[in-house]
C-alpha cells in the first residue's frame, strides 16, 4: 500500500522533479580535472544539464521519522562530523558481504572482469566539491532505494531520534541501523547511483528537504555492479576534500573492513619530458661550436646518431592511481599472542559499533579444534543497551557474526549462543560448516550444536576471569595473591559487569540447566553481612556457621526495607547470614537455583527453616497450644491455614508466613502489579499462609492469659485479628479489604483514648443550603430594603447568608 500510495504521489508530483541542486552550477562550470577520461568528463558536464532538465525523475516523501531524523542531522551541530565516512564504507562492506555470500551458490552473480574485484574505491574531486565512495557490493533495484533509503521507517529511528534529543550523541547512529543519513552532516545535497543485477541503473538523489527523487541512470558510467554515494560536500566540510584527512579517517574508522579500501589518490613523480626548442638550438649551437674545434675526422656515424636523440628534462608532476589504505586482516586469524590490547579494542568497536572511548569488559579468543574446527573472538560490551531485557523472549538479536572460511554469512544466526548470552558480541570463523549451501540449512548443521557448546564454555570462562582478576573480588575472598591482581585497570570491573549484564546471569540461571552451577558462581548479591558490598555464593558458604546447612535468602522489594524484617530478627541476632534478593527476576530465579553445593536454599520468609534445635522448642509449642489453636478458630474466614510457635522472631510479636512451594508476600505482590496475571492463577498459586507467634513477646503472652480466661471475649477476638492483620502488612502482604483493617485500628484507638465504643459522630447541624446566586441577590436585596428597619449593615447580611 505504501508502495502505491508513493507512486500516486509520484505521478502528481512528477511536473515538479526535486530543486536542481545548490552546487550545480559550480558542477558544470569546471571540468573534471581528476578524470582520466575526457570522454567520461564531456558526459558528466551533459548530465548536469540533462539532470537540471530532468522530467522523469520520480519524487518522493520520506517517512515522517526519516524526515526529522534528516532534520536533526543536517541541522546538528554535532562536531565529530567524521563518522560519515565510517557508515557508509561499513555499507559498502555490507552490500560486499552480501554478493559474496550469493557467488557462494551461483558464481555468475559476481559477472565478469572488474565486476569480480570485491573492493571499494573513494574518490575526490576537489573542484566540484565531490566526495564519493563506490563498492562493487550487490546494489539496490529501484524498490530497494524507495525502501532502504528513505519511506520505510527503520524500527530504529524513532529510538535514535528519541536518544540524539536527550544525549546529542550522534556516534551511535550506526548502533540504530540508520548510518546512511549521517551523510548530511557534511553534503547538502547526495546521490546514489545504484546497479543491482535484477534492475537497470537508477540514481536517488535528495537535498534532506523533505523528499527524495529516483530516475533510471542514463547520463552516468555504467557501474556493473554495486552503488557509488556522491557527495556534494557543504562549503564548510572541505576537509574532506584532503586526500589525507580521508587516509587517516579510514585507518581510524575502518581497519577491519575485510575487504580492499582504495584512494584515487595524487602522486608526485618525477617525469623526463622534452627540453624546449629554444633551449635545444641553443645547446646545439654550442655544441656544433665546439665541435668545430675538435679535429672533424673524429666524427663518425655513430656521433651521427647522438645528434638526433631528442633532448630531455626531469619535472615533476602529479598523477593520480588507487591507493591501498587497508591491509585485509582478519584479526581472529591472527595468534593472539600476537595481538596488542588496544588492536582488540579497536575491533571490538568496529563490530560493536561502538565508538565511545570505553574499553570491553573483557575479550576471549581461541581456537577450536577437533571434529568442530573454528576460531572465535567473543566480547563482553562496557555497556548493556538499553533494550537488552526488552521483548527478551521475541525478539532474535543474536550479536556474533557468523563466517565460514573467511566469508561472512550472517550475523542473525541464533542458534550459536544462547538468549541469555546475547549481550556478547563477537565473531566464529569455521572451516567445518560448508559454505555453498544456504542459510537454512546451514542453521541445521550438525557442528552448530558443538559451536554453540564451546562458545557458551569460552563466555562464561571469560565472565568468571574478570571476577578473577579484579583486585577487589580477591580481596572478598581473602585470596592471597591480591597482590598479583593488584591492576588498576581490573578493579571493579566485576561489579561493573554484574551491575550491567547481572540480569543475564540469572536469566541464564533459569534457563541453562546443563550450566547452571557454573553460572550460579557467578550470581551477585548483598546479604546482612555483605557491608554494601557485592558477595558471592561462595563467600556465603565461607561465613557459614558451623551446624548451619541451608543457605539463607529474603525476597522483596529493596534491601532498606528488608533490612527491618522481622524475618531477620533471630537470624541476625544468632549470627545466621540472608542474602537479599531484590530484583523481580529473583523470585523466578529461585524457583530454579534449588541448591548449591550440595547446601538447599531457604527463604527466611516461607515455612521450613531451621535453625537447630532448642530444647525448649517442645514444651513452648504445648504451652501455647491453647492460644494457637483458638486463633487458628479465630482467623477461619481469613484464609489461614494454620497458627504456630515461631523460631524466627525476637521483638516482633508475629509474621505470616507461606508455604515452600507456594508465592511469597514478594511474589504475591509482584503478581498483583502484573495487570494480565489471570486471576485464577492467582488464587491458584498463593502460598499457603501460616500465623508464626512470638512465644517470648509480652502481646502474646497476654493474649494467652486472656484466651485462657474467656476464650468468648469479644474484644479479644477484636485485638487478635489486628495483630494478624497488622502481622501480614509487616510480613510483606497487601491486605485485601483495608477498610476492615482500619475500623478495627480505629475501634481500639477508642478503647485506649477511654471512648465508649458506642459513642457515634456528632450529627452535622442542618445548615441552609446556599442560594442559586440570582436567589441570593433577591434575598440581599430583601434584606438591604428592610436594612432601614432593622438597621443591620448590609454586608454583615452578606457575610449570614
Ligand atoms: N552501499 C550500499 N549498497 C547496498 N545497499 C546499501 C548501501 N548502503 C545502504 N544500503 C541499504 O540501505 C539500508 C540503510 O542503510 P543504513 O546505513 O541507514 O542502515 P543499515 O546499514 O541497515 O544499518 P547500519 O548503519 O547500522 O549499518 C541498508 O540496510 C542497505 O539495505
């Protein structure tokens, strides 16, 4: 549909083809003189003039986003306006990487002659103010530069628009899959002239006004194969006309584009040209003179012959021929022995797209051998993106790019790292896929199992060593080679990771039992006995008190609020250590980390926990079962499965606790907050709740004596149910009818301020209505005509009414 719509667009506007540009008059004027062709300048300067009198052109609008990411850019004021040329040579790698993975299973695709050299060429033309950039990549039908360059918003932009308004951080661009428009940081005006092998050639071209013109390439060379950008460079980018600034840029930007990056660049040579015919007579003169007065018998034929050479000079001049700015090499394939810290950051930039100055967390490089053969190089970013965890289930964003032999075959591949590992990004190279079959059945190779095996192997084993090597973690664990990991560099760089790729841990956790013990050594957290501080499982277990078995965990909403549980209560006071679990993920992570070394987890808020025995425990539990057992009666419309002596408090008179397998209050709450949690469910999964008593707390023991008096006191029942309800508020539950709550809180403020619980609200006295206004001026006007009578002010009227 948005096809047609464009195309009837197109034909309205077609009398009024795109404004020629700015810059053509400047384009006609001069001759080309980087041309090496005169033929080839003589057509140029006729396609200026056809192009100014194009008819056929078709205009199109870009997308309403495009446009105001266009607007954005060419109005930015942006100073690293270099990144340009890095996203359109990534481009031309791209569209490079394509047709060579088509010649993979057709070798006719790539053609003949200079269609087959896979390179990219940049050219300048100083005079003309052009700056262009060729590939001999797969190119774009005319469809594709309706669609890629500007109609179809790409999923991406209204995000970076979103991102550039806050962060004003045009680096990024690449990262949103909109790189192409960060030509108009410094051209007004652009061209891509595009040969696909199923179309003829078109040219797009677009002043970022708000519309786009495409028309079938009559005027220009022929390209083959492949998409040559034009552009026109705005007065004030003319650094970008100095063949050493582009040099320097591509080495910066694109040192690991894998294909050749040429530079029509100029040379001085040195040239032997002939000496003028004034300056020869001259010499010959001279030297016919001084012949004379040499005996003429000495001259022979072959004097003859020296005579008649032509006479030469050595002059310098410029010349222009394709200069290699980038050595092709494949850094994977490199010993990595061999391969320098900053070389890995820069390719770790390159593929991530990532141009800021932060380091990766970490890197891993390696070979595989045996049946499965690759080398791989895996990254762990500084930075998680914002969207990691966002449609984590849908969406498919693996971040390794797959090549087989060398060649590029994909990087949408899924199936060589898990979900919860697509944080990494990286590359595998492997000589054991085949590489003349398609991508689908490529996906179903055998070797992707063993690939994807060893790859999450080779992550995790990165992950644990930067946990290894930051000084901060060894000191944690009391390691004594502190001193060796002593590195500026690594410090905090764990905590660093866990606060940005934590989540992944866990969700790896929940998902990869096969690894699941490996990555539970990785998990993070902080417990009552972590002083701010990240902790281990394994620090956990080190602390543990002699006798303890299980390992001690507490889930809400944040560690302050944890902090003053009454579930902690005597587990602080006896020593024992809880870990704080307040993610949302936790609860579900829970339910999947069962164990660890051989220690079970307890939640210190559900039924279960022990913590040794005390021999009191038995007669405690006859001595208040009276008490337990009437309120157990007590509470029978609340839902409570049971009431019991605690283990678990010390100043807090009682707790609601759940069952093992059910929700907790934390889970409860997290569920209620989830608007299309079926309620069924709900019900379903509510954790069975229990009423833990605090056999030592004066309350209970009061309530016990009164029990045992009169088990029928009302008012007992009354303070019965508020302690419980008052108990499932502090334990961590909403309360379902608050309303309830509240009148049993104000019925016992009465008893304790020595109000008769009888005693109602005073009654409001029946106060006149006000009068509609036009009511109320007649009966002013009543009053102010008595007024004389009764001598009042009439404002004092007023004021009564
Ligand atoms: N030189 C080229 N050859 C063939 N197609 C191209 C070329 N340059 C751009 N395209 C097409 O135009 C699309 C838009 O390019 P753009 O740079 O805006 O985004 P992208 O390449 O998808 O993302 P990124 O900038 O992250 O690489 C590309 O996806 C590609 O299909």
């Amino acid at each position: 549909d948005q096809g047609r719509n464009l195309h009837a667009n197109a034909e309205a506007d077609s009398q009024n083809p795109v404004d020629p540009p700015k810059v053509e008059e400047k384009l006609g004027a001069v001759p080309n003189g980087l041309s090496t062709d005169s033929d080839v300048a003589k057509r140029e300067a006729e396609s200026i003039s056809k192009r100014s009198l194009r008819s056929n052109a078709e205009k199109f609008e870009f997308q309403a986003e495009v446009s105001r990411l266009m607007d954005i850019i060419i109005n930015s004021l942006y100073s690293n306006k270099d990144i340009f040329l890095r996203e359109l040579i990534s481009n031309a790698s791209d569209a490079l990487d394509k047709i060579r993975f088509l010649a993979l299973t057709d070798k006719e695709v790539l053609g003949e002659g200079d269609n087959t050299k896979l390179d990219i060429q940049i050219k300048l033309d100083k005079e003309k103010k052009i700056l262009s950039i060729r590939d001999r990549g797969i190119g774009m039908t005319k469809e594709d530069l309706i669609k890629n360059l500007g109609t179809i918003a790409k999923s991406g932009t209204s995000a970076f628009v979103e991102k550039m308004q806050t962060s004003g951080d045009l680096n990024l661009i690449g990262q949103f899959g909109v790189g192409f428009y960060s030509v108009y940081l410094v051209a007004d005006y652009v061209e891509v002239i595009s040969k696909h092998n199923d179309d003829k050639q078109h040219v797009w071209e677009s002043k970022a006004d708000g519309a786009f013109a495409i028309s079938e390439d009559t005027w220009n060379e022929p390209l083959g194969r492949g998409t040559e950008i034009r552009l026109h460079l705005r007065d004030e980018a003319g650094e970008y006309l100095e063949e050493n600034k582009l040099k320097d840029l591509v080495k910066k930007y694109s040192e690991f584009i894998n294909f050749p990056i040429y530079l029509w660049a100029s040379k001085e040579v040195d040239v032997e040209v002939p000496t003028d015919e004034d300056e020869s007579s001259d010499e010959e003169e001279k030297t016919e003179s001084s012949s004379e007065e040499e005996e003429e018998s000495e001259k022979d034929e072959d004097e003859d012959a020296e005579e008649k050479k032509p006479k030469t000079k050595t002059v310098k001049e410029t010349t222009y021929d394709w200069e290699l700015l980038n050595d092709v090499k494949a850094i994977w394939l490199r010993n990595p022995k061999e391969v320098t810290d900053e070389e890995y950051t820069k390719f770790y930039h390159s593929l991530a797209k990532d141009f800021s100055d932060e380091k990766p967390l970490a890197w891993s490089h390696f070979t595989a051998e045996g049946d499965v053969e690759f080398k791989a190089v895996l990254f762990v970013p500084p930075k998680a993106p914002q969207d990691l965890y966002e449609s984590y289930y849908n969406a498919n964003k693996s971040n390794l790019k797959l090549y087989v032999r060398r060649v590029f075959i994909s990087d949408e591949f899924d199936e060589l790292l898990p979900k919860y590992l697509n944080f990494l990004k990286g590359l595998v190279d492997s000589d054991t896929l085949p590489l003349n079959v398609s991508r689908e059945m490529l996906q179903q190779h055998s070797s992707l199992k063993t690939i994807k095996k060893k790859l999450i192997r080779k992550a995790l084993d990165m992950i644990r060593r930067i946990a290894d090597e930051d000084p901060d973690e060894a000191k944690a664990n009391d390691k004594k080679d502190v001193e060796d990991a002593s590195d500026d560099e690594k410090k905090g760089q764990y905590a660093k990771f866990w606060n940005e790729f934590g989540k992944s841990i866990k969700l790896g956790i929940i998902e990869d039992a096969t690894n699941r013990n490996r990555l539970a050594k990785l998990l993070r957290f902080e417990s009552t006995k972590s002083d701010g501080k990240l902790t281990s499982l394994d620090q956990y277990i080190s602390r543990m008190k002699s006798g303890q078995k299980d390992i001690f965990y507490i889930t809400g909403p944040n560690k302050e609020q944890l902090e003053k549980s009454p579930f902690l209560e005597r587990l602080k006071k006896k020593g024992y250590e809880v870990i704080f679990f307040t993610d949302p993920v936790d609860e579900y992570l829970m339910q999947y980390l069962m164990d660890y070394e051989d220690k079970k987890f307890q939640n210190v808020s559900k039924e279960g926990l022990k913590l040794g025995k005390d021999s009191k425990d038995k007669e405690l539990k006859e001595s208040f079962k009276e008490l337990t057992k009437w309120w157990k009666g007590a509470l029978a419309s609340e839902n409570v499965d049971d009431v019991k002596v605690s283990n678990r408090l010390d100043n807090t008179p009682c707790v609601v606790v759940t069952s093992k397998y059910g929700w907790s209050a934390n889970m409860e709450r997290i569920m209620q907050s989830q608007t299309l949690t079926d309620a069924n469910k709900q019900a379903y999964m509510r954790g069975k709740r229990v009423l833990e008593i605090n056999p030592r707390h004066p309350i209970i023991k009061e309530l016990r004596e009164r029990v045992v008096k009169d088990p029928e006191d009302a008012s007992v029942k009354q303070t019965a149910h508020l302690i419980y309800q008052t108990a499932l508020m502090e334990s961590g539950f909403m309360l379902s009818d608050p309303k309830d709550f509240a009148s049993r809180i104000y019925s016992s403020v009465k008893s304790s301020l020595n109000i008769s619980p009888d005693a109602t609200v005073e009654e409001e006295e029946d106060v006149e209505e006000p009068e509609p206004e036009t009511e109320t001026e007649t009966e002013t006007e009543k009053k102010e005509s008595s007024k004389d009578d009764t001598d009042t002010d009439p404002s004092n009227a007023k004021d009564e009414l």
